[in-house]
C-alpha cells in the first residue's frame, strides 16, 4: 500500500493538473487504485474540464471522487503541508491499494430510503455487501445532499464502518461548489468511495471545546428544547437550564465570562453508561438561544430526556490543546501501526480565523505524525464518528489516518 500527494499553486487549471499529476505519479511510482482531488473555487468556471483531464492525464485510471473547496489542504514540493485559504489550488491524492476494492458512488438526495426503512435499502443503495464492512469517505452538497439523513442511514446499514468527509465548500455563487465522480461533475447529493478489504481508517475528531461547570442530566424537553435539568453530581430540586448558565458564568473567570458571551457551546454525552467523562465523549453543539421568560433553552441538535449535557468553551487555545490531546493518544496507542496516508476535514471556522496564523492544525498534525502524506479541504460541515455513531459537525477538524491492517 502506497499514498501520495502533491499540491500547486498555479493560476492556470491544465498547468495546475499537469503539475499534480506529474509529481503525485512520481512519488507514487506505480499504478493508482483511488484518486482524490480538493481543487479551489478560483477554478469554478473550469470545474468541467476537471474530470476530461484527469482522464487524458492520468497513467492509470484510478476510481476518482473530489469536491471544491474555499481552502485546500496538500503537500507542497518541499515536503511541508500547507493549507491555502482563499488562494488557488489543487491538491491531488495518488493511492495505490493492493487488496482493497475502490467502490466509488453517487447519491441524490431523491434517492435516500425512508429512515424507518430496512437495512437492505441502504445496502441497495450503495451496492457493497454488509458482510465486506467497507470504510466510506463522503463528499457531498451542502445545501442538497440531505446528509444527516444518509448519516443515520449509513450507520443503521454498516454500524461497524467509518465514514469520513466533508461538505464542499467554495465562493458565494452556487456554481462555485461541485462534486466530481465517474467521469463526471455532480452540483447535488453526495460522493463517496467505499474502501472493501485490506484497510483501516482510523479517526481522530477534533471539536475543539472545553468543558465547563458540571454535567447535568435532561429532566424535561421537547426535541431540541431543554426545559429542565438536573445536576448529576450534586442532588436538588430541577432547575431551568437559564438558572443553571447563570450560576455557570458567575464562577467563571472574567476572561472565560467574556468568551461565554460569543463562544458558548452544549456538549451531548453519546455514552450513556460511561461515568468518567473525557472530552471526546461529548458531541458539540450550537447553544441557539434561550427564552428569559420559560428559562429553557434550544440546542442545534436533537436532546432525550435523561441525556446528559455539559456547557462547553472553544477558542483558538482550547482547540490547540484538543486537537494535542487527542492526536497524542493516538499515537501512544497505534504508534506502530502501518499508517501511509491521511486526509483532514477542517471547517472554515478553523485556520488563519481561527489561529490568526496558517497551517496550524497541519503542523500539529504533523508533529505526531511527521512524514505522512496529508491531504483535504476546508468544509461547511465535517463528517465524522463520536461515540460509535456518525455526525455532521462544525468548528471542526477530522483527520481520517489509512494503513493496513
């Protein structure tokens, strides 16, 4: 198994592919199985000529699936990563996998089965045998693609998979995003390639938060408004989450209050039965606002009653040390596996936005996993596993790490 990726800076599509080509074909030195392309929307008024030259390009004719991107991640010439926001680009990944099947795949959303539907319809859909427990990487429309729904499809279907991605991202227009697979351009739905056979795909999910005060259980809620909660640590009586935030920020410092009052977040416990809590636990999601007359308040996501939630603080800080700690821990803990290539799903939240300096978290990736090809985009939203299931994410940077098993 082999990986290689290449990126470039030129201005000019054919010059941009013929540069990627050549030099991910070298490093390669052999035939591909599986093409990745992230290009920039600086390129929107080409994206047609994409595939057609990727196919009279190319040595071989490896599978290809690809998106656009506001900023793309890849390997320059002098072995750094870098990760180039707002600027032309294209980054091109070569992987050659002997033992792997490359199953590559389109999905509109009109396709989807309904979510009380059987396993075999998911299976249908995307046409690789459950037994084979392939592990997905997906692409897909941000306004079309109805991901949350193929999500929880893909999960009930293949439960022991990984699935991967990102939501193509590019300029204001709606012709500056686009999906690209079997040969062709794609503006809907969702692209993917199922990985079959001698591979493992392992994750790391970087949220980015801290976790403030105490965990709290739901008492009482509808969907996703909390209108009560309960303190898991200390016995009382139910308070209104607006009661329990008010206590909160009182004991906070003044630089955690000022940060509370742009950066607050809710973090979902998805391990009901886990007691010690560490922050990959948590399932992040957007405090959407709070009603000062009921107390309750309204999370970005779906809560039950008797889950767990904990209020949570992200800033550039935090979201170094998160992405450390768990970056750290894995490789404390796979430090000898075979691993020949990564792919990393960052939100566009994240970088220079966020850092106030570029290629931040491919630096830090590379600090624990130094000369691993890295290659990927800047998403509108990450795909990528919390607690066994698999979830749309913002704020958010997922590194799919590929070795053999």
């Amino acid at each position: 198994m082999k990986w290689a990726n290449a990126l470039s800076t030129r201005a000019s599509l054919e010059a941009a592919l013929n540069e990627v080509i050549e030099q991910a074909e070298q490093q390669l030195d052999g035939s591909a199985s599986l093409a990745l392309i992230f290009i920039s929307s600086a390129f929107a008024s080409e994206y047609s000529r994409v595939m057609p030259l990727l196919r009279e390009k190319l040595k071989s004719q490896p599978k290809v699936i690809g998106c656009s991107g506001a900023g793309i991640v890849g390997m320059s010439p002098d072995g750094t990563t870098q990760e180039l926001e707002g600027k032309p680009a294209i980054s091109l990944t070569l992987a050659y996998l002997p033992g792997v099947e490359v199953q590559t795949f389109h999905i509109s959303a009109a396709e989807l089965p309904d979510l009380d539907s059987p396993q075999t319809d998911w299976v249908d859909l995307v046409g690789v045998p459950q037994a084979h427990q392939p592990q997905f990487v997906l692409l897909a429309d941000p306004m079309t693609a109805r991901i949350n729904d193929l999500l929880q499809g893909l999960d009930f279907a293949y439960s022991g998979s990984v699935k991967i991605g990102g939501l193509a991202s590019g300029g204001v227009s709606m012709n500056s995003v686009a999906l690209f697979c079997h040969d062709r351009i794609y503006r809907e739905g969702t692209v993917g390639v199922a990985l079959i056979g001698d591979i493992v795909i392992s994750t790391i999910v970087a949220q980015g938060c801290r976790p403030i005060g105490e965990p709290f259980r739901v008492v009482s809620g509808d969907r996703n408004i909390v209108t009560e909660l309960e303190s898991t640590i200390h016995t009382g009586t139910p308070q209104s989450p607006l009661a329990v935030l008010q206590e909160l920020i009182e004991s906070l410092s003044e630089a955690d209050r000022e940060l509370a009052q742009h950066s607050l977040f809710v973090g979902v416990v998805r391990d009901e039965f886990k007691q010690a809590l560490a922050p990959g636990d948590f399932l992040i999601r957007n405090l959407l606002g709070v009603d000062p007359r009921s107390g309750a308040i309204a999370i970005g996501d779906r809560v039950r009653t008797g889950q767990r939630i904990q209020f949570h603080l992200r800033d550039a800080k935090t979201s170094a040390e998160d992405l450390e700690m768990l970056l750290l821990r894995y490789q404390e803990q796979s430090f000898k596996t075979n691993a020949v290539g990564a792919l990393m799903f960052s939100c566009l939240g994240r970088g220079q936005y966020l850092y106030g300096q570029p290629n931040f978290d491919s630096k830090l990736f590379h600090k624990y996993l130094s000369n691993l090809p890295l290659s990927g985009f800047f998403c509108n939203g990450e795909i990528g596993p919390v607690g066994g299931s698999t979830f749309l994410h913002g704020y958010t940077s997922v590194f799919g790490i590929c070795r053999q098993p």
